[in-house]
C-alpha cells in the first residue's frame, strides 16, 4: 500500500450514490474544495452495486428523478413507469458528467479510518488503499441499504458451486441455463429476482421464512408523447412529494377502512389495487397504518389475490402473510412474482417451518430435507443505515469510536448528527423514504448548515446530547403501538442478529421532517452546538 500526500478540503462526502452526487454538487455550487470517496469502481452507489437480474424501482421513475435542474428533468426522458438498474445507473452517470462532478470523485478509495483531530477541528480520513486527507467536514453519504448481509448460517464456506449477494452481482451476466438455482430471502429483492431466474434455470427452489404482502407493480413503458406531459406537471409532482408523509406521489383517501359499506370498500381495494406502485398502500384508506382491525380488512383482501393467482392451495397459504400486518414491512412491488410458482421448474420451501440447518458443498440442508444445488443466491438483505458507517473505524472526541457510542443502538439528532463526533454529518435515510427526495432534503439541509457556518466564522458544529436525547424519546415515542414496531426489520436493525436496536428513523414522515429542517435551519441549527 502506497500512502499518498494528504488532500487539504474543506469537505469530504463518503459515497458517490443518489446522496453523495447531490450533495457534493451542492458542496460544489457553495464554492467549498470537496471530493468525493467511493469504495465502488464507479459511481452509482445502490445502482451500481444491485445489478441483479430483474433489479427495479418501486417508485414512480419520474417522482424518483432529482428535482434541483430544471434543465436536467427537461432532457432526461424515462423509459419506464418503474426503470431497472441499468437506466438508473444511465441517469446517475449523465448527472455526473453533466454537473462536471467527476473530477471531484475518487473511485476504489474505501474509507477505512476517519480520526477527528480536536487541535484542529478536522478528520483525518484514510482509505484502504492508503489515500488520505484532512478535511474540516466529513459527510457519510453511505447509503440506507448498502452494508449486504450475509446470514451466519454453517458451513456457508464451504459450498462448491456459485454463490452470489444480490447486491453483489458480477458485472458479466450469469449463466442460470441448465442449473439448479436456490435462493434465501423473500424481501424485495428475492421478489424482483425469483421470477427472472426461473425463466432460464432447470430448477428454482425458494427458501422462504416470512410470506410478504406482495403487491403488483404495475409497470408499463413511457411514450415520447407521456413523458412530455410528465415533464409538465414536474413541478405539482414534486409539490405533492413534500406534502406525502413518505415523498411519494400517493395521498391517502381521507376516508376511514369504516367510513363506507363493504361493497364500496371492496371496490375502492380493487381500484386502488389496480393502479401503478405504492397507491395500494399510501394510496389507500387513511386509517390503514394506525388501525390494526382496519389492517387486517386489507390483509385478507391481499391474501385473496394471493391465493387468486397461485395453483396449488397448499403453496398459496404457504406465500399469504399471517403474522403481520400490510405495511409492517416495506411492501415488496412484484411483477408475475405469485405466477412463478405455477411453474413445474419452481418449488417453494417454507423454511420459517422447517429451518436451515447447514449449506453443505453441494446445496443446503434444512431439518428434514437436503436440496441439492448448482447456484445459490442470497437475497437476504442489509445491515441498514448504519452498517457502513460502523465497518469504518470512525473516531470522535477522545478517539472514541463509533461502535461504542452505538454500544446500545444508534442513535442521532436528526437522522444527521450524533454528540462527541463533530463536524460529522451521517446522511443514510433518516426517515423511511422514496429515496431522492430525501437525499436532496439532507443534502441541502447540510450544505446550507456549512455554508450558515462560514458566513458566521463557527468552525465546528456537534449535536446537543440533550436535544439528540429529546429527539430520540420524540421519535421513539411516535413508533409505539405502530404496526411496524410488531417485526423484525431492517429499519430498526432487528433483522441483523445482535444488533442492538436503533432509534435513528423518524416515522412522522417526510413532510413533517421538512418543516423540522426549516425550523432548526431558521432557528441557527437549533439542536446543534456550534463553536
Ligand atoms: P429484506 O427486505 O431485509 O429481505 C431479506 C430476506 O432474507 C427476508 O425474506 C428474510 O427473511 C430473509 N433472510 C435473511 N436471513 C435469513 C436466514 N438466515 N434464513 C432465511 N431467510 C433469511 O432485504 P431485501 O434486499 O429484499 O430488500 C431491502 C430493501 O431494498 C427493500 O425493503 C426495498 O426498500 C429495497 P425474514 O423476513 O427475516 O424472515
């Protein structure tokens, strides 16, 4: 390792995906020297690691677009209601270049210590590859889903055939002809992928341990002559964004589950159910999240077209749902995911039943079958929010590090800052969120908190352990008796076994954290010390 002379910046963004683009662009437009370090080979952050086969959007392509350049949304035409990885990794690309981002990003640099110097009130950051710098704010734009979890289950070493990470695809496609394919993990993205492989493997044998309320896509392809009309409502688009509580395009129907008859419910479900993304859930009665008997209404009527679209009864009451409720979990959106297993090549194994005992050399062994395997795909998700940011070695005041301070779960002011690391913004989706219109609020949330900064000559900044504490309890308070505190999730860490539960997601939803962000920004970022 060649150790190389240290850049001098005023800022340093750790990832270059949806976040860390916009926010160095922002760092950029306030006239600060910033970079850029990405441990991936090229930008794109998500959509360039998930290249998996049948990897989407599952929210609408245009909602989902940057709203900062007027001219960026004129020229960019989507494809797709819902666009797969690859455009999405075309478009964040053609941002890159059209911005002249570029030759503010260090590609391959993974970030392996960020040491915070008191003397000076800045980081000194290095990269495995032993880049350095010093820099006066470091921003960890790392990803809400980017940390991939492999489950710790024997003998995972020793399989003889291939093995992949979903979010860890090979850049060269993969083979599947012929092959007797197994993949764990029926979350959103086993949802994407199961139908793809099926297709073109000899055999596909799913590991299921949770069913989900999978929901129908809807996608469809977008005109020249759509997307002009697109284009024209971008600006009502991303108004009605901030005014969702999850930055989507959906409204709630203000009516309750029990404001109408059963035949008018019926049909508001069909009509809801029959329209693109996550209108059958945001779209839907206003009562749905908060009322666990209007819940389940919903429920059986999910479980219904469950059982509607598969052959075998045995193998539809295996995929419905029992143990939570629509929307505990993020709503996985499939397209002919129900349909794969009316496919003779296709065999659903319920190991939430019958558990996982081993990965042997040649497939997997549950309790009291063995499945004899040529490819297996772990589907089985992510080490969210925080993973990459405690796989770095991250040191705040005292050269205490972060995995301490987290000891008991993780938590933070904001989503953004947490006391004793100064400087340190954390920007990895602090709400749960369509993706980009979170990303530019926090972008623009700590490029104007810098820029306030050097217009009053403060050089440091730090999160009030107090208010930090008052947000916490805040936020803590807001997801008791919520459906979603009923499971295991990624968004609180319960699905990463020993990872203490966090308290870092604000669920009061997008449009109230943007007021939030106002008010502390108007108030001289109340909440945060500055010196
Ligand atoms: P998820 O939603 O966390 O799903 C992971 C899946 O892997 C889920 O079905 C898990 O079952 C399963 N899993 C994890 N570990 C195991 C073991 N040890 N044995 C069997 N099954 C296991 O991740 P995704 O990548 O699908 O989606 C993440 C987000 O990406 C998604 O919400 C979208 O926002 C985009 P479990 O449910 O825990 O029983």
């Amino acid at each position: 390792m060649t150790r190389t002379p240290v850049e001098e910046l005023d800022a340093l963004v750790i990832g270059a995906g949806v976040t860390g683009l916009y926010q160095l662009y922002c760092l950029l437009q306030i006239g600060l020297d910033a970079r850029i370090y990405e441990a991936g080979d090229a930008i794109g952050g998500t959509w360039y690691w998930n290249r998996y086969p049948g990897a989407r959007l599952d929210s609408e392509s245009w909602s989902y677009a940057y709203s900062f350049s007027e001219e960026l949304l004129r020229d960019w035409n989507w494809t797709e209601s819902f666009v797969g990885q690859p455009e999405l990794e075309r478009y964040l690309n053609h941002v890159a270049d059209r911005f002249e981002l570029r030759p503010q990003i260090r590609l391959g640099a993974r970030v392996r210590s960020a040491i915070f110097d008191e003397a000076t009130n800045r980081w000194q950051v290095e990269t495995e590859d032993g880049r350095r710098a010093s820099t006066r704010f470091l921003i960890a734009a790392t990803g809400l889903l980017s940390a991939h979890h492999l489950p710790d289950i024997p003998g995972i070493e020793s399989f003889q055939g291939e093995s992949f990470h979903t979010s860890r695809w090979p850049h060269d496609p993969v083979n599947f002809t012929g092959k007797r394919v197994g993949v764990i993990g029926t979350g959103s993205t086993g949802v994407q992928i199961i139908p793809e492989v099926a297709k073109e493997c000899a055999h596909l044998t799913v590991f299921q341990r949770t069913p989900n309320y999978c929901s129908p896509l809807g996608n469809s392809p977008i005109t020249p002559e759509q997307m002009d009309e697109i284009k024209a409502t971008y600006p009502e688009v991303f108004a009605t964004c901030r005014q969702n509580v999850g930055g989507f395009i959906h409204d709630p129907d203000p009516r309750s589950t029990f404001d109408v008859t059963a035949e008018e419910r019926e049909a508001f479900y069909e009509d809801v159910w029959g329209q693109p993304g996550f209108a059958k859930w945001f779209g839907n009665f206003s009562d749905l999240m908060t009322n666990r008997e209007a819940n389940e209404i919903y429920c059986e009527f999910v479980r219904r077209k469950i059982r509607e679209r598969v052959n075998d009864p045995e193998v539809a009451d295996k995929l419905c749902p029992k143990n939570h409720h629509y929307g505990a979990k993020r709503i996985p959106l499939e397209t002919r995911y129900y349909e794969t297993y009316n496919r003779d090549n296709v065999l659903l194994v319920d190991v939430g039943e019958d558990p996982i005992e081993r990965i042997t050399p040649t497939g997997l062994k549950t309790g009291s079958a063995s499945y004899e395997l040529d490819v297996l795909i772990y589907a089985t998700g992510f080490d969210a929010a925080t993973g990459e940011v405690t796989r770095m070695d991250i040191r705040g005041v005292g050269g205490r590090p972060i995995q301490e301070h987290w000891a008991d779960g993780a938590t933070m002011y904001m989503g953004l800052g947490t006391a004793g690391f100064p400087n340190l913004f954390f920007e990895n989706g602090a709400l749960f969120c369509n993706f980009t219109r979170c990303a530019e609020a926090s972008a623009e949330f700590v490029s104007g908190c810098i820029d306030y900064m050097r217009e009053h000559g403060f050089e440091r900044i730090e999160a009030d352990p107090e208010a930090e504490e008052r947000w916490v309890e805040h936020a803590e308070s807001l997801t008791v008796n919520r459906l979603t505190s009923d499971v295991t999730n990624w968004a609180d860490g319960t699905n990463i076994p020993g990872k203490p539960k966090g308290a870092i997601f604000y669920s009061a939803g997008f449009n109230a954290y943007l007021k939030v962000c106002e008010e502390v920004a108007a108030k001289g970022y109340e909440g945060f010390r500055l010196e």
